[in-house]
C-alpha cells in the first residue's frame, strides 16, 4: 500500500480528505508538530507528499525546497493560491502538480494514480552513453565513478538527449517530452535548466557535453572536453 503524507492544516479538510484516500487504498499520514514537518517526513519515508503552501511556521514552498534536497518524492501542492507565478515557482521548485482549492476528490486520485504509473515506468531503467550512465530509479547522472544529482526537470532534458544519443533534438521536442510527465516548463525555464545542467557538469570536469545546433536544438556532443584527473 502506497503512503501518503498529507501536510495540510485545514483539520477538516485534513480529516475528510484522509477518509477519502483512505478508502482509495492508500495509508495516508498527517501532521502532528508542523514545527517538524522534515523530521516526520523522514520518519515516515512517504511514497507522495499532498502539501499546502500557507502552512504555520513554513511555507510548502520552503518545504518542498528542502525535500528535494534529500528526495525525489513526487509533490502535489494543494492550495488556495492562484497566483500562475506562484504556480510556475511550485512546479520550478520541485513540484509534480498543482492542484488549487476547491477542487474534486476524483480528479486528486485520477492524478495521484497518474503520478504513480509516471514514476513506475521509470522505475530501474538506465540509458547509456559513452561514460555516462543516467538512472531514472534515482534521477541521477553517473560519470565513472562520480554522481550528479539532478532536479526533474533537467533529469528530464537530459533522459531526452539520451534517448536520441547524437541525434540532435529540437527545443519544441524536448518541451513537449516535459509536458507530457505532466509538468510546465516555458522556453526560458528550459534555458535556465540546460544552463544549470551545463553548470553542474563543469563542475565535474566535464565540458561541452550537451552542444547547442544553431537553430536546429541540442545533442550530446561525443567530443567532450575531460579535465585531466
């Protein structure tokens, strides 16, 4: 049975929301101390976090920053705020879907199980390139015997790329890759992504290994540059 951790402080939305999934099969847990959401959320290790974002003494903005520091739970904000930006910034952050209240039971659970079927078929699937290994179970980017942490967002340009090897794929491609999992991302979130994702791989010594196609979109460059160990 799947758990769910349910961070709302609405009681009775709390209440009659946990019923509700609890009937759908699912083992939910609430908040005791919201002064200690990160200490239960380890504690209890959930298969997906339902979070509002005004919550008492942190927000689910601040919440989710630091879950994503320690996991890839999927996380669904439920929230009265209907602010686009704040709704761009929950899915930037880390966020798998926005929901905003009020909102249908059936439509929460339609999207929940969709989350779940998104996940499993990632699940224990790898694609290869050249040194490089990119892990799905993870979201992680081995290179020899370092490891790279990426956010969703850039595991999912790079798992795009790797499909393709060194075909290049165009931006409108990759774009609609990343909706498909169900997440926004516009054409200047992508630059940023590629930029960090650029980032962190000089980090490791490895340079020019996504190429940029004038016009034409990216492709993983078989001529890296590998700094001398």
């Amino acid at each position: 049975m799947k758990k769910l951790y349910l961070i709302e402080d609405d009681k009775k939305l709390a209440t009659h929301l946990s019923v509700y999934l609890r009937k759908n099969r699912y083992e939910v847990y609430t908040v005791f101390d919201f002064r200690k959401i990160e200490e239960e959320f380890k504690k209890i290790n959930p298969d997906l976090v339902i979070m509002d974002v005004n919550l008492p003494y942190n927000d689910g903005f601040y919440l989710c920053r630091n879950i994503r520091k320690v996991s890839k739970v999927p996380i669904i904000f439920l929230t009265a705020r209907i602010d686009p930006k704040e709704q761009v910034l929950g899915m930037e952050l880390g966020g798998d879907d926005y929901i905003i209240k009020p909102f249908n039971y059936q439509v929460l659970i339609a999207k929940i199980n969709a989350i779940f079927r998104r996940y499993s078929s990632f699940d224990e699937v790898t694609l290869k390139y050249k040194k490089f290994k990119l892990s799905a179970d993870k979201m992680l980017l081995y290179f020899e015997d370092k490891k790279i942490n990426l956010s969703k967002t850039e595991f999912q340009i790079l798992w795009k790329l790797f499909e393709k090897q060194e075909e290049t794929v165009n931006r409108d491609e990759i774009l609609e890759s990343i909706w498909k999992n169900g997440d926004f991302v516009d054409e200047n979130t992508l630059n940023v992504n590629l930029t960090r994702l650029r980032n962190k791989l000089k980090t490791f010594g490895i340079k020019n290994f996504i190429k940029t196609i004038r016009k034409k979109g990216y492709t993983l460059n078989s001529n890296y540059e590998e700094e001398e160990k």
